[in-house]
C-alpha cells in the first residue's frame, strides 16, 4: 500500500469500515511510516474538533415535538390503518366477479356462518384450541410497554413461574400546587431514562417554591448527565439564592461541571450582573475559591473578579 | 385527579420498565394498536431523528416538519411492517428521503436558510436554536462559532446525499450496510459517497484544526 492509498483510506479506517485484508495492509504501513503516522494524527483531530461541535438536542424543541406529534396522533384522520381487514379482504376477492352492496355483505355474513359452523364441528371433534387454552399462549399479556418479566424460575413437574411486574397507565391531572402532581414532578425530575422528561418536570418546578423544590433543583444540578436539564435547573434556583445551601450547591458546580457554558450560568445565578446579591461572609470564600480553581472559563473568571470587586469597594485586587 | 392518590404514587416508579424489553415486542404491540408501545418506539429514536435534521436542514422548523412527518408515516403505515428490514433502517429511510426533499426544496425556492435578517443585520438562524449556553461564554463563543461556521461551509458544499450520508456515519454512528440500506443504494455506493464527502471535509478543514 502506497502513503496515497493509505492516507485516501484513513476516514473510512476510522470508521472501522475498511475491509479485513485492506485494513490489515493500511496498519502495516502505519507501523512503518510517520509520515502517514502524522496524518493519522490530523485526521482524528478533524475527527475530534466535528465531534465537539455536534449541536446537542434543544430538549424544549424536542418536547414541543413530542406534544405536537401526540395531538396530531390523537386526532381522528391520523388514526392507523388495521392492520388486516377482512371485511376489505373479502370485499376485494368479491368485487372482480360481480358482487357489490348488499350482495358482498350477504355473501360476507354467508361465509361467516360457514366458518362459525365449520370451525365450531372440528373444534368439537378434537378439542381444538381447548388443548392450548389456559396455557400462556396470549401474546397481548406480555405488553412490552406496560409489563416486565422480573424473573423466570423453573417449578416442579415441568412448570414454569414467571414473575411480572406490571404498569398500569394513569392520568394524573391537577395544579401544580397540588400535592400529587407536585410529587410526581419532583420524581420526574429524576427520571434517569428521558431528558426530555426531566427538562420539562423541572421547567414546570422553577416556577414553585418549597425546600422540596429547591432540592430537586440541586439534585438536578449537581448530578443530571444532561447540560440542558442542569441549565433549567439553574433557571430555577435564581429564586434561592440568598439561601446558603443552595450557594454551597452553586459552588459544587462551579468547582466540578464540566460545561463551561453551565458554570457561566451558575456564576450569574450565584452573583448577578446587576449586582444584587446579599454579600455574606462565606461568599467571598467561595467566589475566591472559584477563582482559583477555574482554568479554562474567562467568563467565571471575570465574573468572580467583579463580584469580588463589588463586595470590597473600588480599588481592591484580586 | 382520576385515580386515589395513594394509588397514583405507589406508581410512580414507572421508568426502566423496558429497560430489557425487545424492539420486535414493542413494534407487535404497537401493530395492535397499543399507544404506549408506540409512544416508547419514538421515544427510542426521536432525540437522534431530530438530532439528524437538524444537524442536515439548520433549521429548527424544518426539523420539527421532518420530525411529526417521519413519524406520522411510521404511525400510519406501522400495521404493514411486515420486518422485511429492520424497524431503524426503515425509520432512517424515511427520515433521509424527507430531509433531502426539504434540502431539494429549499434549492428550487433558492431559499437561504442559515441566515435571516433582523434589525442588527443578517444573522445565523442556528444561533438561535437554545443550544448550549455558548452564548454567556464569549470565549467558547468564538471559538465554537468558527468552528461551526467553518463546519457548515464544508457540509453546504457536499451533495445532499454525501451529507446525508456523512451524517448518518459520522453522527449518527450508523453502519454503511445500513446506511446503504436506508437510502436503497449498495454499501458500497454509500461508501464512495462517504470517502468523497471526507475527502472533501478533510480538505477545508485540513488547515483549521
């Protein structure tokens, strides 16, 4: 393999899309070559910076997506088509030779009573599906969406014990005061499973207020996976900020969140720009703190430093 | 309120209930009509359809078209899925024939769809997507807005297929076979496409990172 074919091939490598044999001759340059070496290098990197710049869902769009598609699912014209439709079926058979109207439902409701005579003398003669019923033969049971099979464990004499944990869907309804739908956002916000949950649980929380509230915010915060979720948690802890815990948990974040674009909003929320915050003595520790600790932010930085600044009267340095 | 209470919260730990359950159940199910098989189906894959036209079309408005209508059409014709392929080739299949319409479409009207005016003159529509707080960060500001600039300039140039087709490798980490599959052309065609679009990113962006 020439340092052309293989660095023509190094996306396609990265991808692990390069056939065994092909792949095989391009690593066997590579151990030789530094040149191509090299290009491997800039190739991840292109790889890597594209990577960085993928745009994250915005989670409230998606939410709108969800809504709308429910509603448009909902409404009578978008109903699914059957999936097998034997009237139709019979109808269409019928049509080619001359049956219509009134005449394909006679001849539909003479093939019924066929079919209910027939069926019914051979399920008489040899027990028909009787030898099946009472088996666990009906797929509906097992509903993916509402069941789960906890466990499977053999029983005696050939038997089986299937033990199933099922979810009834309810619909809860309410104000957001109340004491229901309040517990169930609070849970929601944790939902480790659908960000787009926990986005709009915690939307629908910052506009309330209670102990409760303010620590599912925290929570929400300092642990969720998701920037966007921790971005609209902050939105909500605006209203906490006088409060300390909600500082020390502030703090947490701006020490340890690995977005910067987080942290920048947790520095306005702990100091905002318009300089109304109450300067309490554990404050400026901490803010001096942040300051130490942030590298890579010059926003927080510069955030920190004015805050600082404020606290201690013109002329002070930091 | 509908149910007691005391009912309602012993119930509230409804999540992970799926965790281990099969795609094939759920899409049966959802064939019988069952809406909750439906509703976690989408669920499984609309963050990385939405992701994908965005990341294709720039547009938030054209993503949410892409989005209701690529699902509408697996709502609808769901009962005919007979797994001839598999549901996420057929899902993408769709997903990829709407988005390359739209691209198409915005072509024939000449529409210029990254950039709208506003008082303070023309501007990014994306800057208006509520990404990342980029935007209370000047310096990741800048940064991630040449970088994305310079990223769009290179994927306008491609064809609407080679983006496609580098969306769904490099993006949506999907395999080629699959790629080829959704879009109806060999995995080898999809492959051409894909070593051209690289070729093409890695030289524009060859010098900036």
């Amino acid at each position: 393999m020439t340092c052309h074919q293989v660095q023509t091939n190094l996306s396609v490598y990265l991808y692990g899309e390069l056939d065994f044999a092909l792949e095989e001759q391009l690593e066997e340059h590579l151990d030789t070559c530094s040149l191509c070496q090299l290009a491997l290098a800039r190739e991840k990197q292109w790889h890597t910076s594209l990577n960085t710049t993928r745009t994250d869902v915005p989670l409230d769009l998606l939410s709108d997506c969800r809504r709308e598609l429910r509603r448009l699912i909902a409404s009578p014209e978008n109903k699914a088509e059957p999936r097998f439709s034997w009237r139709a079926r019979i109808s269409g058979w019928l049509r080619p030779i001359g049956f219509s109207g009134w005449s394909t439902r006679l001849a539909a409701a003479s093939f019924l009573v066929f079919v209910g005579f027939t069926g019914g003398r051979w399920l008489d003669h040899d027990g028909g599906l009787g030898s099946i019923a009472g088996g666990a033969t009906e797929m509906s049971l097992v509903s993916p969406a509402t069941l789960r099979i906890r466990d499977i464990q053999p029983a005696q004499n050939d038997r089986v014990r299937i033990i199933v944990d099922r979810v009834e869907q309810q619909q809860v309804e309410g104000s957001l005061s109340d004491d229901v739908v309040r517990r169930l956002l609070l849970a929601a916000a944790k939902d480790p499973t659908d960000p787009g949950i926990r986005v709009d649980s915690v939307d629908l929380l910052k506009s309330q207020t209670g102990n409760d509230v303010r620590d599912a915010l925290l929570f929400s915060v300092e642990h969720d996976p998701n920037a966007a979720v921790r971005l609209k948690a902050l939105e909500g802890l605006r209203q906490y900020t006088a409060d300390p815990v909600t500082r020390e948990g502030l703090a947490v974040v701006l020490e340890r969140d690995s977005d910067p674009g987080v942290r920048s909003e947790a520095i306005d929320v702990l100091v905002p720009a318009n300089g109304q915050f109450d300067f309490s003595p554990g404050l400026a520790g901490t803010l001096e703190s942040i300051l130490r600790s942030e590298r890579e932010s010059d926003y927080v930085r510069m955030r920190c430093m004015q805050a600082l600044q404020e606290m201690n009267g013109p002329g002070s340095v930091y | 309120m509908v149910e007691p209470q005391a009912q309602v919260l012993d119930n509230i730990a409804v999540h992970g209930t799926t965790d281990r359950s099969d795609e094939r159940s759920l899409i049966r199910a959802a064939q019988r009509g069952d809406a909750d098989a439906f509703e976690q189906l989408v669920r499984s894959y609309d963050q990385n359809v939405l992701r994908m036209a965005l990341n294709l079309l720039h547009s938030p408005e054209d993503a949410r078209d892409v989005y209701q209508e690529a699902f509408l059409r697996v709502y609808r014709n769901l009962p005919k899925f007979r797994f001839d392929c598999s549901f996420s080739t057929w899902l993408y299949r769709i997903v990829a024939n709407l988005c390359l319409d739209q691209i198409r479409k915005r072509k024939v009207r000449k529409e210029e769809a990254s950039a709208i005016d506003t008082d303070g003159g023309e501007v990014d529509r994306f800057q208006f997507l509520p990404e990342r707080r980029a935007d209370v960060d000047p310096q990741r500001q800048l940064m991630s807005s040449e970088v994305n600039t310079r990223i769009r300039e290179v994927l306008e140039r491609l064809t609407p297929r080679e983006r496609l087709v580098f969306e769904m490798r490099h993006f949506q980490g999907m395999r080629l076979r699959a790629i080829g599959e959704a879009l109806g052309v060999t995995e080898e065609a999809a492959k051409n496409c894909l070593f051209r679009a690289t070729q093409k990113m890695r030289a524009a962006l060859g010098d900036f990172v």
